[in-house]
C-alpha cells in the first residue's frame, strides 16, 4: 500500500473552538450562539419571506446562505449546519409537517407497539442528502479558520415529538408508552439511535468537524427513567461517533440530570442557564469540557445587563481551558441582532487571555 | 384578665398528616394529591357543567363540596382550600378571566415601572372574602381527624402571571422587568409579598391548619437570579406565618434550585419529580419535612406500575418521620380516578409502620 500523501492540518484544528473542545489553552474564549441564524436576523427574515421552513431546510443552498450571513454579520468561533432535529423522522415514516402558527405536527404520531413496528429502519442516507449537501456547501463557504458543527436530535428528544406528534407541556404520551410499553420503548429508542449515528457519522463524513447532539426536552424526566430509559440509547450513540469528532452533548430543563447526561458521553457538556456554570463543571469533572450557559431573555436586557452577565460567567470558568460560550437555549425571535454582537465582542474582550 | 377557658386539643393536631409536618413518628404515611379536587374526577366535572370555573372558586358552598367529595372519596389524609392561585390579584388591580381555551388571561398585565405603580396595595380581605368562607366552610364539613391546607401562590409566580398575562414558554416579559429594571421588580415583589402574608394568615385565622405556597413557575430561573430576585420576597412571606401554622414551600421545574427553596423557608419541603427525593432530603437537611415527588404521568399507567413507582419512593424515604406522600405537580386532567385511588391505598398499605 502506498502511504497516504502528507496532509496540511486545515486550520480550524487550532481555532479556539476545537481547542476548548479538547481542552487545550487557546488565545480567546470561542462563542456561537443556538439559532444564530433564525428570526431574530434581518436576512433571515427576509429569505423566509419567500420559503417556508421546511423549503428553506431542504435547499442547501440557502440552507448555507443563512448560515453564513449570520457568522460573518456576528463575528462567532463556530458555524452550525442549518437544519431542524425533525427531517430525520420523514424517512422513517413519519409524516412531518411544519404549520405557521404550531410548529411541527406529526400526523401519525406513536402511540403504542404497533406504531413502533411501523417506524422503518434509515439504512441510508439518500433521503437526506439535502442535509449532507448543506453540510459541503456550508463547509465550503465558510473562512477555514472556523469549524462547522453539525448536529442532530437526541433519541429521547426524537421520541418525544414521534410519539407526542407535536409540542407539549405534560409529555404525557411519551411517558405512557415508556412507563406502560418498556419494549416497546426500547425497540423505538434503538431504531432512534441507530439512524442518529448512520446521520451524524454521514454529516462528519461530509465536511463537519464537530457534531451536537441536542436533547431539548429531556428535562421532562427524572434522573431514574432518564437512567432506565435514555441513557444507553444515547451512549450507543456517542460511542458510534467517538473518535471521527468531537460530540457535544447538550440537554435542557433539568440540572439533576447533569451527572447523567456526563455518565452517557460526550467530549463537551451543553448546560442551561437552571444550574450554575462552575457548579456544573464541578458535577461534570475537568476531565471534559463544558458549553452554555446564558439565558437567552438576557439578550433582551441593555448592553451593560448583557456585559455584566458575560463577566459573572467568565468569571465562573476562571480562564480554566475547555469552555465554550454559549446560551442555555436558542435565541429568542424576539432579541435585537445589535444586542446579540455586543455579547459576541463582549466574549471576545473580555475572554482573551492576557 | 381571665385565663382562657382549658380547650380541647382538636383531633387533627395528632393526624398523621400533622406528625409529619412536625416529624413526629406516625403510624402511617399520610398523603394528599395537588388538584385533588378537578376536571379527572366525575363528580367534579358534573359541578363544571354548571358553574365556569371562577364562578365555583368564588361559591364557597360548591368550593367545600368538591373537594369534600374528592376527599371522601380518594381517602386522603388532608383537604386543601378549593381556590385558584390568581384571584388575589384581582383586588390588586389586575383583571383577570379564565377563557376556555388558554386558561386565564390578565388583560392590564405589568410590564413597567408606571405598570407596577398601578398594582394596589392589597389591605384587607374584604374582596376575598369568598376564600375565608370556603375555608370555613370546607374546616366545617371535614372529618376532625383530617387537617385543612390553605394555599397561595407564592411572589414570584404571582408576577409571572401578572407580567406575562397568561401562561408562557419563555417567561421573557417577566425576566426582561427583572433585568433591566430591578427597584421596579422588588417594589412589585413586595407588595405581592404583603398580600400573600395578609391573605394566608386570614386563611389560617378562618380554620386552615396548614398553608402551601406554590412556586409553580420559578423553574425558569437559575440559583443567581432565584437568590437575588426572588428569594427575599418569599422569605419575608414564610416568616410573616410562622409560628401560626406549618407552611409548605413547594416548588417545580428546577431542582437546583432546592437549597435555595430551603434557604427561603418552610416548615416542609415540596418537591417534583426532576430530582430522587433520597438527594432532594440530603440536600434539605433532616431537620425538615419533605413532601413528594411523584410524577402525575404515572397515574397514567397501570396499577402494578403505580405500586411500583410507590415502593420505589417508601424506600427512598426509609421511614424517617417527616415525609407527605404527594406528586410532584397536580393531577392530569386524563387520569382514571380509580388509578389515583389505588395510589392512595398503595401508599397506606405500604407505609404502614410495622
């Protein structure tokens, strides 16, 4: 066999982002922001004017555009795939659609084991290729010196919107079929985690550098059901992507989940603003590195309430290498774009290493 | 002055229930369900069919006969005021209305300084007079053995509801009055602070042997924000009742937030499901009652799962005195009543002393 030629590091290796990802020394405190590009933005709201969500997600083209419109405009360390955590259900044969006024709705939502055995395998990627042809343009647009993170929804966080068929505030279905249908359950988790890891390892493969996995809504549970009914779905997960990238794992909603959410893997934490940040670390153990954790209504705040919050949290990671700023949760559509800058310059000064 | 004539001691002063919240040893759990009383139980609903619900909270007659009915029923170890958390704020200003879709509404809500210079002083009990009624009239149909709990929201909740207008997602009205205008905040916080206090000590006065405060929303904040923003208020309510009658600081949504609901106060700790009640005592300490911490969605699934998730929370408990079998939020209006009737006789049954 012949050795493979000798390859340039690409530059986003020594970006302060990849380094806190893996823990080393970096000259500034890396930032991005969920939903960096979303309604909040002037330029999103007018491709949007013109494409519906759903359109929007499926053009990769425009899919990169408003990405990279929203990185140049804010000046952060990261871009992120354009995309939403539900497409990956549609191949699967779920029956998604975006409604103006509710969200997402799933027209035949699982309700109970037969619904389970409905749920086809995604073997492949074809029916995604979109997200994959947003992933290489995306990566080709953007400065080298920035990685792209791609990202999916968690097993649990997928089940939820499968089985409730659309936002909710009790997850009274999801916890029926997981309380009353453990195999049932578990059948529907497996199937979950196995299409994560065949999307994720296929976004890697197509130019991402880093992948997030996002469990939105498992704050709904308890640490013992997440323990019995999350977590070794989500490790299967993280196991089958380690070492490609680096994942971080990122939940909302419930602090006394931190050790568990740790126990099940990733190389970077994702926290919410419900639980201090140095607390947090301190669960989660310097071993790993850690993302979050600024509420996002803070944004809404003046300039000088968004600086003073900057300080209280850079002041919690103490220059410790291996943090990446970021809010608990996505911008709200509500947030001036001016105040969202100010947080970015305000990481940047005030997170560079003297 | 003449002494006061020696009086009885009233049987409810050596109710299980009453033991626990002093943490005396007693022959059995006592439990008690939030919205023990509601839309899941026949009779209740037979009662809305006639009444809306702001016309039943402000019948006293009805108000005792529901959840005298439900007591009876469910074999219960306490009843609780049939009310609802927001009427207190109609004498204070707000106008307030429960549509049938959205839950209630407050057409004036805060959002400003000049908003909150609106909000009156709440004085006296003249305007809510139908609660002390209900209270009187609910202590005088019960069983002696069994105590009677009063309730309130506690401040913070109380300006959720008032800033937001109804119920949110984000609670940005709400944080974004708390960030960029902090006297207007504590000056708003004070007076409902002053209100609650008023109003749970003329329930106590009226027959309530027991007060519950209900933070159901304060999980939206983190330990900072809780600490400076709300847990002066609630402490300034909890001292303004003690030694009158035990109070019950339940809170939702954010166990993080645990040591700080302590801080705060209580005679017992109320705790949801987010957290294992084993680590939410530890982190309280012993030297206070707990209640919980089940999660409503059990009473969903089956019997023997019930049984289960009973057992599973008794050993957590391990028969130290000072623990209120409870959920960890109110019943779901989809629960079949002979499920919470099993729970019921479950927790009896099980904790048993032997």
């Amino acid at each position: 066999m012949m050795p493979n030629p000798p390859s340039r590091r690409p530059a986003w290796e020594d970006s302060p982002f990849m380094k806190a990802a893996r823990r080393e020394p970096a000259d500034r405190v890396p930032v991005w922001l969920m939903r960096q590009a979303g309604r909040y933005m002037a330029e999103y709201r007018a491709v949007r004017e013109k494409t519906s969500f759903l359109e929007l997600c499926k053009n990769p083209e425009l899919s990169a555009e408003v990405m990279l419109t929203a990185v140049e405009k804010l000046g952060v360390d990261a871009a992120i795939l354009f995309a939403d955590l539900l497409p990956i259900l549609e191949p699967m044969g779920l029956d998604l659609e975006f409604t103006a006024n509710e969200g997402p709705v799933i027209h035949n939502p699982i309700r109970q084991a037969k619904d389970v055995d409905r749920v086809r395998e995604l073997t492949g990627l074809e029916r995604l290729d979109f997200v994959l042809q947003a992933v290489r343009q995306t990566r080709e647009g953007l400065d080298e010196c920035l990685p792209l993170i791609g990202f999916a929804g968690a097993p649990f966080t997928l089940a939820s919107y499968a089985v409730e068929g659309g936002s909710s505030r009790t997850y009274r279905h999801v916890k029926v079929l997981m309380y009353t249908d453990p195999p049932a359950w578990h059948s529907l988790m497996e199937r979950l985690a196995r299409a994560v890891s065949i999307y994720l390892n296929g976004q890697i493969a197509a130019g991402a550098q880093v992948v997030q996995l996002f469990d939105s809504w498992v704050g709904c549970l308890g640490p013992d059901d997440y323990r019995r009914y999350v977590l070794p779905h989500t490790r299967a997960v993280i196991e089958s992507i380690a070492p490609a990238a680096p994942v971080i794992h990122f939940a909302t909603g419930n602090p006394a989940l931190v050790p568990l959410i740790n126990e099940a893997g990733g190389a970077v934490i994702g926290v919410d603003w419900r639980v201090r940040l140095d607390d947090a670390w301190r669960t989660i153990g310097y071993g790993k590195a850690i993302q979050g954790n600024l509420d996002p209504v803070v944004l809404l705040a003046s300039h000088s309430e968004i600086r003073r919050r900057v300080r209280e949290i850079l002041d919690q990671v103490a220059g410790r290498p291996g943090y990446i700023f970021n809010l608990g949760h996505g911008i709200l559509p509500q947030t001036p774009v001016e105040n969202v800058i100010a947080l970015v310059d305000a990481v940047h000064e005030m997170g560079e290493r003297a």
